[in-house]
C-alpha cells in the first residue's frame, strides 16, 4: 500500500498530506503515489477530486506554506513513478528489503457466492501450466514452431485480472461476473487452440478424444500426462457411444453401458509425458461396495474403508494402519453453516460460524457403479426447498504413486434450486 494507506482516495487534505506524513523512507526518496478515484468499479476520479488536486499543488507551491502539503505533480504514469524512484534509490539498493509474505491479516477462509468463478479460474490456472510447458517443448522439438509469447501473455492477464479480490470471492457488481465469465471462455478458446498446436507437434498424426466427437481412424490410445515427470495413475472416464474402441481397454464398463472407465498409467521412467491403457493386473488393486442392511453401504479398497450409515459417513478406516480417522462421536458428509459476517459480506468468514453448523443426512442411497475400478454411490439431499444429487465416489488406486499414498473419496454434486418466476 502506498504512504497514503488507500487506492480510492477522494483527494482529501489529510490523504495529500499522508503522501508525506506516512511515508516511511523519506530519507531515500521524497516521492510518493495518491491513487485517487471511485474505486472497485465505483466510477474512477471526479471532477471535485481533480478540482481539490489543482488547488492543493497551488498552495503547495506558495512560499508561505511551510511546507504543510507535499507538491503535486499531475499526470505521468507508473513507468515514470517507479523509474524515477528507481534512480534515486540507486536501483532500489537504498530501500529496505521485505523478506516473507506479503500477508493481509483479514478476508481469511473466503469461500464465494460465485461457484462458476473460483471453477473458471482454478480451470485456467491449470489450462495455463499446461499451454505453456506443452508449447516450451514443441519449440525445443520443432525450430520451425514459435513460441505463442502473445497470446499466453494475453490469456494470463486476463486471468490475472479477474483475480482481483472482489471477483473470486462474489462482492462485486453483476456486470462483472458476465465479463468475467466472458474472459474465461476467451481464455478456455485461445489457450486450446495453443495446446492443440503444440500437441500437433509431439504428437503428430494422433488426434484427440472428444466427450462428443466420434473418433476418426483407429490406433493405439494413450493419454497425456499434463503433469510431467511426475508418475502417476489416473482413473478415465470415456463415453462408449462416441467412442466405442475405448471398450477392448476399459477395466469397467458402467451398469448402463454408456461409459468406461479406463486406467491410465504413467508411472514409467519416473513420470513420462505418455500415458497408456493398464488392465486390472494383480498388482492393481479392486474396489468394491456393498449394502449391509436396510441403511448401511460400505466401500473398500486396499487403503480405505468407509462406512455410511443412516444418511451420514460414520467410519473412514485406513485399512494399511488399521486406525479409524473418524474421531469418535462424530461423522462426515455435508454440513452447512450461517455466513454473516461482522464486516464485508462474502469476504470474511468469522470464527463463530463453526458454532452454528447443521449435520445434513444424505436421502436413500443406491449402488451406481461396483467396481472393480471405481465404486459409487448415489444419493440425494434436501435443503429447504433446493435438491442436490450427490455422487460418492471411490477408486480402486491411491490418489499419488507416493508409499504413504490412500485414496480420495470423490463428492460430485447437482443443486436443483426453486426461483419464481
């Protein structure tokens, strides 16, 4: 933050003259920032803000004013700010160093009210990594290929934009949400066709397995390990319909025939770039499901053992050291809390919300998928007037190639909301 402790200043007196007041290394440079304006989206400067700037750089510039109000210098920009200060700082040498986190002491455990916004950033974030290590590799394979510098640093700052701090947590106005819905797609357009260009370079003449899209042509099918030289194991869903070759490699086929599921492998030479099909070997272990009584389903594979009883999961076991992790006189599933924060709706979560929480009990359940690769379990659940369909989940494989590895049990979630209309 800026000597003046804010970035929406109303060009006050008090904010001027905390230009010189809070300035905390006057002893290296006399310059200072007023970021001035309606801030958040509020409008930006005013004409009274601009009004209040010119009179106070005419007082500053009095003889008699003893020095009461820092001079103002009107227009510029930030390259020249800092390229100034940069000079008088001997290229910052004269400034003192911050060594640790930039850390601001509130907005802690934010979630969002805007699910599609935290989804659409997390999405790019991980579409970015990939975009620019797949493209690093096809200009190191191809001297003819030229890195996409422009449109990778186009896609990041719009998704560097709509980090600001009040679009991921849902505090703004609609109209940012519609744009920054709008930029993520653009993102998802431009980053697929840089992927896409560069997989046309390491993987020449493969073509790629679309959810909708037939197939064209047979061979061999693989995956791309987006996470290299890190070994991996991953179960793959594919619809058979599209696709219907994927079946001679699926370990499972779901119980409507429509999917199967594939286990990938991509554990060689400690993580290759290339993912194969693996059949259920005996060293890969099974999952399985089953009822025990009227409300009681439990799930098992090699590392976990789960137990959900009368609507709410009751047992979470680690088979390999025989230890419930469930503490006793508790359970799991869905909880719900109030949010009413003291200060700043959607930004801060306070502590007294852990007080107020209501233990949701899953409806009645039925088995989807028994194994041997994945098991599920489908169930709904009532809040109010609203529905969730919720799915759970579980792998025959751990979530990590690591010794100490267990598996992830998987929460997929519908909400049917009632609006009037």
């Amino acid at each position: 933050m800026t000597p003046v402790n804010n970035y929406n200043s109303q060009c006050n007196m008090n904010d001027i003259r905390a230009g010189m007041t809070g300035h905390k290394n006057l002893e290296v440079t006399a310059q200072s920032l007023l970021l001035f304006g309606n801030g958040d989206g509020g409008g930006g400067p005013t004409p009274p803000m601009l009004e209040k700037l010119r009179r106070a750089r005419a007082v500053g510039k009095q003889h008699d004013a003893g020095g009461q109000l820092p001079l103002v210098k009107m227009g510029g920009s930030f390259e020249e700010f800092y390229e100034t200060v940069r000079k008088e700082t001997l290229n910052g040498t004269r400034l003192p160093n911050w060594r640790g986190e930039l850390y601001f002491e509130l907005h802690r455990a934010t979630y969002t009210s805007h699910g599609s916004i935290k989804k659409g950033n997390r999405k790019s974030e991980i579409l970015m990594r990939e975009a620019e290590y797949a493209a690093t590799m096809a200009s190191l394979a191809d001297p003819n290929y030229e890195y996409p510098k422009g449109r990778i640093d186009a896609a990041w700052e719009d998704l560097l934009l709509c980090q600001f701090h009040d679009v991921l947590p849902g505090s703004g106005i609609g109209l940012i949400y519609e744009d920054a819905e709008e930029k993520y797609a653009g993102i998802q357009k431009s980053i697929m066709k840089v992927l896409d260009e560069a997989y046309a370079i390491l993987y020449r003449s493969s073509k790629e397995i679309s959810a909708g899209a037939p197939a064209r042509g047979n061979g061999t099918i693989f995956a791309i390990n987006n996470i290299p030289n890190y070994p991996r194991q991953e179960v793959v869903a594919i619809p058979l319909v599209a696709h219907g070759e994927v079946k001679s490699c699926s370990a499972q086929i779901s119980k409507d025939g429509e999917t199967g599921y594939v286990l990938i492998d991509a554990t060689k030479n400690g993580g290759s770039m290339i993912g194969m099909p693996k059949g259920l070997y005996a060293d890969v272990p099974r999952v399985s499901v089953a009822q025990e009584g009227a409300e009681t389903f439990v799930m098992t594979n090699s590392s976990v053992r789960m137990t959900v009883k009368e609507g709410r999961i009751v047992s979470l076991v680690d088979v390999v050291l025989e230890k419930e992790l469930i503490p006793e006189g508790m359970s799991g599933g869905m909880v719900i809390m109030e949010d009413h924060p003291n200060n700043w709706d959607a930004w801060d979560v306070d502590s007294f919300h852990l007080e107020k929480q209501t233990h949701l009990k899953f409806g009645s359940m039925s088995i989807l998928e028994q194994g041997p690769l994945r098991a599920t379990l489908g169930t709904t659940l009532n809040i109010g007037q609203s529905r969730m369909e919720v799915e759970i989940s579980l792998d025959a494989i751990a979530a990590s190639m690591k010794a100490d590895a267990r598996s992830m049990v998987r929460f997929n979630t519908v909400v049917y909301v009632p609006f009037c209309l």
